[in-house]
C-alpha cells in the first residue's frame, strides 16, 4: 500500500510541476518527485531483497535529487529567467490534462501483461508511464531550454520507474551507465543554456526557428 | 601479443589519443595525435578482424558483453576508416580556415579533435557491445558527444542545431530506452528467469518471448534508434546538425554515426526475427525505409543549403538501408552503408572546400565553380552522381541489390518506390550541383588560391567507382 | 586468342592511349585525333572479324559487378553497329581536332576525354551480355553525353540543356533498370540470353524496356529533351549523339524483341503508334524551328520515329508470321539506320562548320554562304537531299525499301494489316513532303541570297580537314545510291544534267549579269529576303494548335491603316506538349517538393510531436495489425 | 522499235501541242481568237535564242536546279508506261515516281530561292505548302491500282494486257479523278493557282519562274509541259483501264484513244479555267481534300476487291 502512494505521488509531483510556470517550482517539484522515486527504490530492494537497488536508491538520490536539481537550481539563478510563459495551452489546463494522461495511463498499464510478483507493482507502470507523459507534455508546452531538460529528466524517471517495477530494474551497470549519460546529458545542456543565453540574450527555443527548410 | 590485447589496443588508443589531444594547446599537435591515433586503430583492427573476416568463424568472443560479428567487424573497420580520414581532412580544413580567419582559439580545435576521439571510441562500442543495455548508452554516448562537434563552431546556427539535435535525439533515445525496456520485460515471462538483455540469448529464445511487449518494445526501439539514423519523420535533427558542423564533422555524422543507429535497428530487428512478430516488424522497417527514401528525395527538390542537400541525401541512403533491414539482407545493409560513407566523407569534404573557397553555403550564392576551382568542381559533380546510385560508382552495385532482393523477395511496389525515388533526388541533386558549377563568379575575396586540398576526396571517389567492380558475392555472403 | 579478341584488345588499349594522350603538353595536340583514328581503325578490324568469328568474353576476377561478372558477347547486329560507330569515328575525328583546337586547352582536353568515354561506351553498350554490365556501360554513355551536352560553353543555356538531357536519360534508365529487374523475375536470371520475350508473364518488363528505349531514342512524346541537348552540344558530338546514341536503344530493341523471336503484338502497336506520331511530329516541329542544330534535331525524331515505326511494323509482321515482309522490313530497318547515321552526321558537322565560321547557328542571321562556302554548300546540299531521301541518294535507298515492305504488306489479306500499311505509307509521305519543305527552307535560307548578317558575310571557307570530313560522309551518303537498283538510270540523268550543265549552258555567251528582280523599286536588303519564319507560315499555320502558334503584329502611325510608320510582327511556336504536359508536370513535382519542406519548420516543438505522431501511428498501426 | 518512235514524237511534240491546246481552246471559251496551236514551239524556240538575265546572287544552284528538272521531267516522261507501249526505261514503280517529283520540286524551290527575290521564295514556300497537301492522294491514287494488280511497278500496274482486274472499273475511275485533281494542284492550274497572271497573291509556279529568262526560262517551260503531259496521261490511262471493257484491244487504237483523253482533259481544263475563279489561299486544302478523297474511295475500292 505504501508503495502505490510513494509511487502514485511522485506521479503527481510531476502533475503538480506541469502547474506553475515558476521554473524555481518546478525544479523542487522534480526534486520530491526524484526523492520519492529513490525511496520507492529503497522500498522496492527491501521487497524484493536486492542488494542492488539500494545502491541505485543512493545514486538516485545524489546525482538527481541533489545534483541535477541544484545544478538546475544554480542555473536558473545565473540566467536570471523565472517564469515559463507556456507555449500553446495554459498551466492550469496542462496540468489538467496530465491527470488525464494520468488517466489514461493507467488504462494503458492494464493493457499490459503484470509480472505477477506484487500486487502493488502494477501501479508502477501505471505510475512510469504518466510520468513518460507528462514529460512529454511538459517538453511541448514550455517555452524555457531550461523546462524542456526539466521534461525530459521526467520522462527519464518515468522509464526508471517504469524499469523498477515492470522489469525488476535492469542490470546494474546498465542502470549506471544510464544515469552516467543522463547526468552527462543534463551538464551538455545546462553549458548549452549557458551560451543559448549568452548568444541570443534569451533561452526561449520557440525563437529558434531560423533553421528551416 | 594475443589478438585479444590488439582488439583491446585499438580501442584504447582512441581514448588515449582523445586525452592527449585534449591536453595539447596547439592545434596541429593534437591533430597529428589524433590523426595518427585513429589510423593506428585502424590498422590495429584491420590485423585483428581481416583474418576473421576471411574465416569460417562467426563471432568473436572478448568478453560477456564485447562480442563481435563479422557484420560488426566490418561496421568497426568502416566507422573507423571513415573517422581517420575525415580527421586526416580535418586537419587541412582547419588550417585553411585559421587562414581565413575564421577561428580564433587553437584550443578550441584540440577539443574538436578530442571528442571525435571519443565519439569514434563510443561508436566502436556500439557495434560491439552484446547488450542491449550496453547498445543504448554507446548510442547515447554517441549523440552527446557529437553533439560537441556540431557545437565547435559556436555560431547562433550551431548553437540553435545543437540544442535540437541533443533534445531531439535525447528523447529520441528515451523512446529506445523504454523499448529495450519492453524487450527485457518481455524475457521474462517464461523465456529467462530473471530475464536478460543479452543478444545471443534474446536470439536464440526469441520464440519464447512475450509478443505484446516484444512488440512494443520494438515499436519502441525502432523510432528511437530511427530518430538517431534520421528515418522520416523523425530526421527533423538531421539537416540542421549536418549543416552547422565543421565539414569533417559532418561527414562523420553522416557517414558512421548515422549506421551505428541502423546497426542498433538491426541488432533489435534480429531479435524479433523468430518471434510471432517477426514479419511485421520487418514490414515495419522496410516501410518506414521506403517512406524516407520517397520523402528525403522530395525533400531534395527545393533546398537552399549546400550542407543540407548532402543531409537529405544521407537520409534518403538511410531509407535504403533500411530496406535492406527490413528484407533481413545483412550483406546489402552493410555495403549500401559501405558505397554511401565513402561518397559521403568524399562529398562533405568537397563541400568543406567549396563552403571555404565561397564563403557560403547558400546554393543560390554559390555559382561558377567550374571556372573557380575546376577540380572541387569536378569531385562534386562526381559525388553528387555517386551518391544517387548511378554507375560505375559502388552504390550502383549496392542498391542495384537491394532492389533485385526487394524483387526476389515480391516487393515489386518497394523496388518501383525506390526508382523512382532515386530519380527524383538524381535529377534535383544534378540540378543544385548544374546551378552551382556554371554561371558568374561572384567571389570578391582571393582566397582562392591560398586553401590547401587534399586528394582524400578524390581517393574516395576513386575507392568508391573501385567498389564498383570488386564487389562479389562470395566476399558479402559471410557477413551476417 | 582469336583475332577477333586481339582486335579488341587492340581498340580497349588504344583508346586507353587516346584519353592518357588527352594530358600530354599543348604542342602534341594531333596526338590525341590520330590515335582517335587509330583506336577506329582497329574498331573496324574488329567489328569485321567478329562478324565471322563473334566475341565472346568473360572477365575473371577479381572484376565482379556484385551480382554477374564482366561479360561481354556480340552478335551480327551488334558488330554491324560497331562498324558504323568507327565508321563515323575518322570524319568524327578529323572534324572535332579542327573544331575545338580554338578553344583553350582545358575544355580541349575534356572535350576529347569526354568523347573517348562516350564512344567507349557506346560501342561496348551493345556487346554487354548482362544486365548489370549493361546498365553500367549505358549510364556511362549517357552521362558522358551529357558530359559534351554541356562541354560548349558551360553557360546556364547549355547547363540547361544538360539537365533537361539527363533527367530524361535518368528516367529512361529507370524504365529500363525496372524492367530488367522484371526480367528477372520472371527468367531468374541477369544473362541476356536467357531472357526470352513474348510470353503474357514478361509483357511488364517489355513495356518497360521499351518505355525506357523510347524515351533514350528521343520519341514522342519523349523527345522533349532532344531539341535541347542537339543544341546545346559542340556539332561533332551532336553527330555522333543523333547518329549513333539514337539508335543503341533501338538496336537493343531489336535484339530483345525481334532477336529472341518474341512478337508481343502490344509492343508493336506501342512501336508503330509512338513512331508515326513522331515521325509528324517531329518533322512539323522541323520545320518551323530556326535554329539549325534544332532543325536537325527535331528531323533526328522524325527519323527515329520512322525507324520505330519500321521496327513495330515488321514486329507485327513476325507475330502473323509474315516472313517474307518483316525480313524486307528488317533490312529496311537496319539500312535506314546507316544512312541515317551518315546523312544525320553530315549535317551536323556542316551545322559545326558553319557555326564555326560565323560564330551563329541561327539560321535568320546567316545567308549567302554558297558562295564563302562553296564546300559546305555542297555537302550539306548532298545531306539535306538525302535527309529528305530524294532519289538516288541513301535516304531514299532505305524509304523505299520501307515502301516495298510496306505494300507487300499491303497486299496481305487481313485487311487490319493492309489498313494499317496503307496509314503508315500516307504517314511517310507527308512526312516526306514535309521535310522537303524543312529542307529547302534550311539550305535556301542559309546558302542562299544575300548575307543577313555581317557574321555571314565575311564568313570564309573552313579548312581543309573541316571539308575532308564532311566529303567523307558525302560520299558514303552517295555510294549506296550508285549501287541501288531502283537508281541506276537516275544516275545516268543525274550525269547528263552535270554534263548539260558544265558543257552547253555555260557556254553560252548572251549572259548578262543583273541583281535580283525587285519591281523596279532600287535594290533589295538582304532585310528584304524571306526568312524562315515566312517561308514555314502557310504549312505552320495549318498545324498551329500542335504548335501553339501565334502572329503578333503590331502596327504603328498617324494613320495606321494607310500610312503606317513602323510594322512589327512577331512569330511564336511552342510545343503543346512542352507547355501542357511537362511544364505543369516539372511545377507539380516541386510545389510538391515546397510542400513537404514546410514539414521541416525550424521549431522544436513541432519536431517533438512528430515524434510523438510516429510512435502513436507506428502503435496504433502494429497493434491493429 | 516503232514504240521508241512514237515516244520520241510524243515527247517532242505532245507537251507543247497540249499546252497550245489548251490556249486555244481557252480562247476560243473566251471569245477571243487566241495564239496559234504552235505557239508554245515558238515561245520556247524564241527564248532558246535570247540574253539570259542572271542575278548577282544566285550560285549555280539556280541554273542547276532548272536543269535537273528538266532532266528528272525527262526522265519520268521516258519511264512512265503509255498503254500495251513498255517504256523505254523500265523498273520505275510509284514511290520512285513520287520522290522523283519531290526531287524536280525541291530544285525548282531551292533555285526560286536562289536568288534571294522575295517573290520566288513566297512561291516556293506555297509550293512546298500545296506539296505536302497534294503528295498523299497522289499516293493513294496511285496505290489503288497497285493494289488491284498486286504491284507497285508502274508498267506492271499499267499494262493494259495483264489488267485482269478490269472489272473494278470504280478503282480506275475514282484513280483517275484523284489524278486529274492533284494535276491541277501540281501543275498549279485554275482554282489553285491562276497561270495568267503574274500578281504576286495569287502564282504559286509564276513567281518561281521569275528568275528564270533565255534557256533557262525555255527549259522551264519545257518542264513545266512535260509534267502536264506525265499527268495527263496517267489520268487518261486510269480512265482507259476503267472502260477497258469497251475498248478494243487494238495497241494502236487504245494509244490513239489515249492521246485524244489527254486532248479531252486539257479541253476540261480550258474549260473549267474559264468557269472557276481562283480560290483564296486558304481555301485552297478544302479543294485539295476532294484529290485525297477520291484517292482513298479507291484504295478502299481496291481493298474491297480483293476480300
């Protein structure tokens, strides 16, 4: 039980974040959402007795809750950007329709085959697949370089999550070597929005359109 | 020494010649380290894998996740050979351009050179990794590292295509992530306890796999690795990134980076091959192939990058490769990705000069090539013709299979798709390359004379009008 | 080693010689002609050996073309057609080194390097017993055509030219590369000799093979490319382009269809329909053109058309087995080949020649020349009579060989058949009458009356190697007429006419020089002459729909009606075709083109949610499945 | 040998008598008294002897042209068959006769442009014009007949003897008349072409002429009577097979029947020039298709005859 509310909130935190347009917001709200996902982690190695997973319970914590979110943190600051506009649809009417995808996403996890090892894990996918949605939802709707890294560290959670409870978590290296290239990903990004803001004096992507056919 | 310390040098030296680069200040120093570093490799490999190419031997077993193919020999020594001499050219470009005064930081080209290093030593690793797991974070590896040299010019435009590149290609490889997901949940519903990513045994259990997820996991795979190798519609990235890289680094993107995604298609495709599913996931490839080969070649018809036109024309050889996965061909996959990296290094190289020599890369800026420099002219006429199958240049040969097979195996609408493609994008590139080589020369600078040349293009070309006529069954059948 | 293969040997090493001997220094610039001529004596020799003894070769490794190896075999028609190519090659030769050598020395030697390959090709084209070797030695010869299409003046006009040129040669290989591949599948296998046509399962790859042939022969509505390319190209390579290139795709349908004895009657309907429709077409588009290379290009499709028209006739023949005809049919067919190679090439270099001496090949701007030209004149007079096959020079040795057939045919009971032959014989006549009109208006407007132009005026007679050339071809285009039954006393009134002409007219002495009649209104302008434009009204008036012809004029004074001051009037033509099927086609494809570009708009966003559409569709598509 | 005779007179004398024949009798139709029957011998026997005026421009092609002519008109006239008579040179089928018109008229236009008169090159632009209108029933006119007979060889298809087929006398009769029109246009007479005058809008052969004086004009003329008489006489001859059943089989009598149809032709032809006003230009084809369409009644006549 516990471990469907630990899960199920982090889905929400990421509903929560597609809320505001604060980027300093949604930054925390990924960051509870990542602490959650490392605590359903920790609870996941008790279960199951893996030894393993408390390692990436750790990793997860280090490098996402604290790293990537105060790097972003850090970030923001320098750049000196604090609000999202959004592009298309409104916060409040996106946040909305990511409890749909919610929603929507648990119906799609009932279309799956469950490992039946824990009745509660099915909520994991229910859980991971949201969060892969709402990422991607979050990438369409904001403007910021900074909220798409934002969507896409969602989506990625989403896929861990998605890992942990459907395929009871991958190999270790291969988890590490993931977050290894997530994290390298992210530092790329950030120096990217570094010199996004430095060369264009904005890091508003809809304004990068002058590649075109 | 063992072949298995040679195997392990020629990965090593990449990485100690990317440290070293990195740490010298001067440019030509670390060129030189670099370039020597790649060719070395080269070598190294090419003592390890020709014997095992020539024989009866399958695999190549280093460790429990380093195995190699002889398909994936042959993609080593291809990657490798195309990296080396886009390096090699890479050096004379970018002296041609501290002339120009283009650059300004020296230490900026050891970094360049630095992360093809690395990027090179992260393609190698896709094609040997034995893990699906392994596979995606070389791929992922590949695409932020390249993302450094789409980077190395640190203009508006270079910026703008780095940023879609690493965000397109970044969710792209999320998608393929979640799919190796799906393919290792679906092990273990009966097939391995406690399931498994490695690609021998997802082979060899392929039948016993859960078909849903192997499915989707599939479906999953195949947009992400496609996002990386550019299958319409999901190439939006590609144009941008080849266009605003340094010449070189285009030509490596196009010409390896472009088949390590497709190798990761194939690998993913072949573990499906036995399952229930196998034959729509071929249909799948071979659609998705023929939709980007009628695509890139409209595509082609109106363009206004010099860079951009080459971009497309990769995508469309894509498409093609893609063809050829999706007919399970493994000996055509790899030659059409062989004739094409060739043409390819060779075209972004003439470009590189042409972009130097004209100051642009605006087709309709560029004209009067043939009375400017009649030999780029004559090399870019001559790719240009290669690169849309025509003979006697190799992709003749290689899509001339491809499209028999497509026939043998009763795809007579792909076979009448590809031709007509393949006209298509002929006649378009023949009238971009017509505009470009006659007319006026607008050129005020005499910068002319001063750009050095060197003959890998035309050895290229050369090598690829040789292909041409060595090409035979018995040196292809092997490799699987 | 036969002779046969030393000769080939021979030729392969001495045209290998030629193009190495292309980079020697300026001062050795007769190597490059006579080693031409050296590599097309050794041609001859072996076309002729391999008549008796034929060719047939196997290139081991390690040369492999991926799926077959180098293979190459020839046959009668394909040693005949050797002979011919080298034939044409020494006046080719002797023509182009006096040609081109005013040019710098570049566009010289690409010029020369650019004709070996092409010939090279050409002649290797037909001896190719695969079908990947074929395609390869095909692409080559085309692209080396295009290559000199565009060797004159590397201007937008000629890049055009060759654009035009090598997407319709693109898109003929396409046909032909799709119906080889069809080939395949129904006879597995690439050989050519084992493909046998005729059957209901190849009937695919014979519409597409011969789709392919048309439109590299340049038959309607194919021809749109021909015009230009004709043009555009140096004289010598638009004669062997019009008098060799257009034939490979017909030779190679005869040795498809009518060599493996297949008689699919819908290829020979295809054959004689496009043929008479192009042998109009072609002489109508003739006639109204001012453009002298465009003239004989536009004459190329006619004539190609007639042989087309031939080749599906005695197609038709063969499925009724009509023996007797199709092998007087046949003949007809190869004869017209060669002489239309001959007389073709003649005029062409005659184009050259003149285009050489007075910069122009407009035929408004010339005139006069008879007399700067004598030599010329006569040649060209020569070819045009046999162009438009006047007895008894070849031209008409060959049209009427196709008569004969053609009423013999005629004369069958099957009265579809007798139809058919009496429409194709009513086709040929008017095609015959009007080339007669295109070419005395390109001689008379040309050669005759006064200089248009100061160009034509201070032309001077070319020298002598320009003439040898030409009266090499001359003399071929008689020599069949001399030897031609139907002739024979023709020649005695032709003699008798000299004679009269040399020995009694001449002496006469009450002679008195005067200009030209001009209703006692003081001398004529050379302005004051026909053009070619008037002389080609009242026949282009008669086809003006096809030709989209239009009369503008424009009257200007006080009073315009009885005292105009100035009077312009222009005269336009412009293939219906060209303006209502190829234009809208080309616009078509590239808005298409523009369409698919805005796909690519430059947002991320956008881009994100293609790929999101993607993996929806892919899903929900594997799923449904 | 008595046949060599009778066409060395007949090429002698029948062409110019024929041309004064008609004058005469167009004279006659006109109320006038007319030049004597003779009057084209001395016309061409006066020019024979006068100054020819040659122009500055022209090459010999102009007077070459002229002459080759004559000599293909010669020719023709010398190979035709004339009844039971075998010609004197053999072997000359139809398309060799059609190619060998195309040829006379592709010298007269070459030399009416010779000279760069803007007169002669119009007419020679309206020949070429009327030719390529007036080839295929000439063509078809003469198919016909081959048809019926199973060869194209102009003796073979006219020889009296061996036309078995005359019991189509339709074939001969539609040939005829299609002959009979296509002379007309040929020979550039009444609704085409006005002879008589010499305003440019209206001559076709006139105006090639124009250039022409002395000799040259006399071989000119002389050409031009021997066309008449070559169609004349085919047109005859068809309508002679046509009734060949009424006729007796007498050589000598048909020859003399021939000779007096050619009269009787130029007689209708005196008269139907001094009925018909000459046609508009462009109503010219609207004529012309009336010769083609006589040409394919026969062919299709033939056809019919033979199934």
């Amino acid at each position: 039980m516990i471990f469907t509310l630990l899960i199920l909130s982090s889905a929400i935190m990421a509903v929560l974040m597609v809320g505001t347009g604060q980027v300093r917001s949604n930054i925390i709200f990924y960051s509870f959402q990542t602490l959650l996902i490392a605590l359903t982690t920790c609870v996941f190695a008790y279960v199951e007795n893996e030894h393993k997973h408390y390692i990436l319970a750790l990793v997860i914590f280090i490098v996402k809750t604290m790293g990537l979110s105060l790097f972003l943190l850090w970030l923001t600051k320098r750049i000196g950007t604090a609000r999202d506009t959004g592009t298309f649809l409104p916060h409040p009417l996106a946040m909305h329709l990511s409890v749909l995808l919610l929603i929507f996403a648990q119906i799609l996890s009932c279309q799956l085959p469950h490992l039946s090892k824990l009745e509660d894990f099915s909520a994991g996918g229910t859980a991971g697949i949201s969060l892969i949605l709402t990422g991607i939802l979050f990438m369409l709707t904001r403007r910021l370089a900074i909220s798409q890294v934002l969507g896409f560290l969602t989506m990625e959670n989403g896929i861990f999550l998605f890992a942990l409870t459907q395929a009871s978590g991958m190999p270790l290296f291969v988890e590490m070597g993931i977050f290894l290239d997530v994290f390298v990903a992210v530092m790329i990004s950030g120096l990217l929005i570094f010199r996004i803001k430095h060369s264009f004096e904005h890091i508003d992507v809809t304004l990068l359109t002058s590649l075109k056919d | 020494m063992s072949l298995e310390t040679i195997f392990w040098s020629a990965f090593l030296l990449p990485l100690l010649g990317a440290l070293c680069a990195g740490l010298f200040s001067r440019s030509s120093l670390s060129g030189i380290c670099a370039i020597v570093s790649s060719w070395m490799s080269l070598i190294l490999l090419t003592y390890v894998l020709l014997p095992f190419l020539q024989s009866d031997k399958t695999v190549l077993f280093f460790s429990s996740l380093i195995v190699c193919s002889k398909l994936s020999a042959a993609f080593l020594l291809l990657t490798v050979l195309v990296v080396a001499t886009a390096l090699t050219q890479s050096y004379l470009f970018f002296q041609n351009e501290f002339k120009d005064g283009k650059l300004h930081q020296q230490k900026h080209i050891c970094w360049f050179y630095s992360f093809s290093l690395l990027f090179l030593l992260a393609m190698m690793s896709v094609f040997v990794s034995e893990n699906l797991g392994t596979l995606w974070i070389s791929v992922e590896a590949t695409s932020l590292l390249s993302a450094g040299l789409v980077y190395f010019s640190r203009t508006n435009h270079a910026i703008e295509a780095t940023w879609k590149y690493l965000i397109i290609c970044s969710v792209g490889i999320a998608f393929a992530l979640l799919g190796t997901i799906f393919i290792f949940a679906s092990s273990q519903y009966g097939a391995v306890e406690g399931g498994s990513l490695s690609f021998a045994i997802l082979e060899a259990k392929s039948a016993l796999l859960q078909p849903l997820l192997l499915k989707l996991g599939f479906i999953f795979c195949l947009v992400g690795y496609g996002t990386k190798s550019g299958v319409f519609p999901l190439h939006s990235w590609l144009p941008d990134a080849h266009s605003e890289a340094p010449a070189p680094a285009s030509a490596m993107l196009s010409a390896s980076l472009l088949n390590c995604a497709l190798f990761a298609i194939f690998k993913v495709l072949k573990i499906t091959n036995l399952s229930s599913c196998g034959i729509s996931c071929d249909r799948a490839c071979l659609w998705a192939g023929v939709i980007t080969v009628l695509a890139a070649s409209f595509f082609l018809i109106k363009q206004h990058g010099l860079k951009r036109l080459w971009a497309y024309s990769s995508i469309e050889n894509v498409g093609l490769m893609m063809v050829a996965i999706g007919l399970g061909s493994a000996p055509i996959f790899f030659l059409q990705a062989l004739n094409h990296s060739i043409v390819k290094v060779s075209l972004f190289c003439t470009a590189g000069n042409i972009i130097q020599i004209c100051g642009t890369k605006e087709l309709s800026h560029i004209s009067g090539l043939l009375k400017i420099s009649p030999l780029n002219a004559a090399l870019l006429l001559l790719g240009g013709l290669a690169v849309t199958g025509t003979p006697p240049f190799g992709t003749f040969i290689s899509e001339w299979m491809l499209l028999s097979l497509s026939v043998e195996r009763h795809f007579a609408v792909v076979a009448v798709i590809i031709l007509v493609s393949l006209t298509i994008a002929f006649i378009a590139i023949i009238y971009h390359i017509g505009r470009m080589l006659i007319g006026n020369v607008r050129i005020e600078k005499t910068n002319i004379t001063s750009i050095k040349y060197s003959a890998i293009p035309l050895l290229l070309i050369i090598v690829s009008v040789a292909l041409c006529f060595v090409i035979r069954p018995e040196l292809l059948g092997e490799i699987k | 080693m036969t002779l046969t293969e030393i000769f080939a040997v021979a030729t392969l090493a001495s045209i290998t010689l030629t193009q190495l001997s292309v980079f020697l220094p300026g001062k050795y610039r007769l190597v490059t002609p006579t080693l031409f001529c050296l590599s097309a004596l050794f041609g001859m020799a072996f076309s002729i050996f391999s008549l008796s003894s034929p060719l047939n070769f196997v290139l081991h490794s390690p040369v492999f073309l991926g799926l077959m190896p180098v293979q190459f075999a020839s046959n009668c028609l394909s040693s005949a057609f050797c002979l011919l190519l080298c034939l044409l090659l020494l006046p080719f030769a002797l023509f182009s080194q006096s040609y081109i050598k005013t040019k710098n020395s570049l566009e010289t030697r690409f010029f020369w390097l650019t004709s070996g390959l092409f010939v090279l090709s050409m002649g290797s084209v037909l001896l190719s017993s695969n079908a990947i070797l074929f395609l390869i030695l095909w692409e080559v010869m085309s692209l080396s055509s295009a290559a000199l299409v565009a060797s004159e003046m590397f201007t937008r006009n000629t890049a055009r030219a060759a654009l035009i040129y090598l997407s319709a040669t693109r898109v003929a290989t396409a046909l032909i590369a799709g119906g080889f591949l069809a080939a395949y599948y129904s006879f597995k296998s690439w050989n050519f000799c084992d493909w046998h046509f005729g059957g209901t399962n190849s009937l695919l790859a014979e519409i597409l093979i011969t789709l392919g042939c048309l439109i590299k022969s340049g038959i309607w509505p194919f021809h749109i490319w021909l015009p230009y390319a004709y043009q555009a190209a140096p004289a010598p390579s638009a004669a062997l382009m019009s008098g060799l290139m257009g034939k490979v795709p017909i030779i190679i349908l005869i040795q498809f269809f009518l060599g493996h004895s297949s008689h699919s009657l819908f290829i020979a309907y295809i054959l004689i329909v496009l043929g008479a429709i192009s042998t109009l077409w072609g002489v109508i588009f003739s006639l109204v053109q001012n453009d002298l290379k465009k003239i004989l290009a536009y004459s190329s499709v006619e004539n190609l058309g007639m042989i087309t028209l031939t080749l599906g006739i005695c197609q038709l023949c063969k499925h009724y087995p009509l023996d007797g005809v199709a092998s007087v049919l046949f003949a007809a067919l190869l004869f017209h080949i060669f002489n239309h190679a001959i007389f073709k090439s003649l005029l062409f270099l005659g184009a050259g020649a003149i285009y050489k001496q007075t910069r122009t090949s407009n035929i408004n701007e010339l005139g006069g020349l008879s007399r700067n030209m004598p030599g010329t004149f006569l040649f060209f007079l020569i070819g045009g009579a046999a162009l438009c096959s006047l007895p008894p020079l070849n031209g008409f040795c060959s049209k009427w060989l196709i008569y004969e057939g053609l009423f013999k045919l005629a004369l069958n009971k099957d009265i579809t058949l007798c139809v058919i032959a009496l429409l194709v014989i009513l086709v040929l006549i008017i095609a015959g009458a009007l080339s007669l009109a295109t070419v005395s208006k390109t001689i008379s407007i040309v050669f005759s009356g006064r200089p248009r132009t100061k160009h034509s005026g201070q032309a001077t007679e070319c020298d002598f190697a320009i003439n040898l050339s030409q009266g090499i071809l001359a003399v071929l285009c008689i020599l069949p007429g001399l030897f031609c039954v139907q002739s024979k006393y023709l020649w005695i009134s032709v003699l008798f006419a000299i004679i009269f002409y040399a020995g009694f007219l001449k002496q006469n002495k009450q002679r008195k020089i005067y200009s030209t009649w001009e209703c006692g209104f003081g001398a004529l302008s050379s302005r004051m002459q026909q053009t070619s434009e008037s002389f080609s009204q009242p026949i282009a008036v008669f086809f003006s729909p096809l030709l989209r012809y239009k009369i503008v004029a424009e009257i200007t004074g006080k009073d315009r009606r009885h005292f105009p001051e100035r009077v312009k009037t222009e005269q336009s033509t412009q293939s219906v075709l060209e303006a209502k099927v190829y234009t809208p086609l080309v616009v078509f494809v590239s808005a298409l083109g523009r369409h698919i570009n805005r796909l690519q708009a430059g947002s991320i966003h956008i881009y994100l949610s293609y790929l999101l559409l993607t993996l929806i569709t892919l899903i929900c598509l594997e799923l449904v499945w | 040998m008595v046949s060599y005779i009778v066409y060395s007179i007949m090429i002698l004398i029948l062409p110019l008598l024929l041309m004064g024949f008609l004058q005469k009798i167009k004279a006659k139709l006109q109320n006038r008294i007319g030049a004597p029957l003779l009057q084209p011998f001395f016309n061409v026997l006066k020019l024979w002897n006068k100054t020819q005026i040659l122009s500055e421009d022209a090459s010999f092609l102009f007077r070459f042209g002229i002459l080759l002519n004559f000599c293909i008109a010669t020719y023709l006239i010398l190979s035709v068959p004339w009844l039971n008579f075998s010609p004197m040179i053999m072997g000359l089928d139809l398309f060799l006769l059609v190619y060998l018109l195309a040829a006379a008229r592709f010298f007269n236009i070459l030399s009416a442009l010779d000279t760069g008169s803007p007169f002669g090159a119009f007419s020679g632009s309206r020949e070429a014009a009327l030719s390529f209108l007036v080839e295929p029933s000439l063509v078809l006119c003469l198919l016909a007949p081959g048809l019926l007979i199973n060869s194209n060889v102009m003796s073979e298809m006219f020889a009296f003897k061996t036309a078995v087929n005359s019991d189509n006398p339709a074939v001969w009769i539609f040939a005829s008349l299609g002959l009979f029109i296509t002379a007309l246009v040929e020979l550039s007479r009444m609704p085409v072409d006005d002879p008589n005058t010499h305003l440019e809008l209206t001559m076709v052969h006139e105006a090639m002429i124009i250039e022409a004086s002395g000799r040259n004009l006399a071989l000119c003329e002389y050409s031009y009577a021997l066309k008449l008489t070559l169609f004349f006489g085919l047109s005859v001859q068809c309508f002679l097979h046509a009734v060949s059943a009424f006729l007796p089989s007498n050589e000598w009598l048909t020859l003399f029947f021939s000779v007096i149809g050619m009269f009787f032709l130029a007689a209708v032809l005196a008269m139907l020039e001094t009925v018909l006003v000459k046609l508009k230009w462009t109503k010219c084809p609207d004529f012309i298709a009336y010769a083609l369409t006589m040409g394919m009644f026969a062919c299709i006549v033939a056809l019919r005859g033979r199934t």
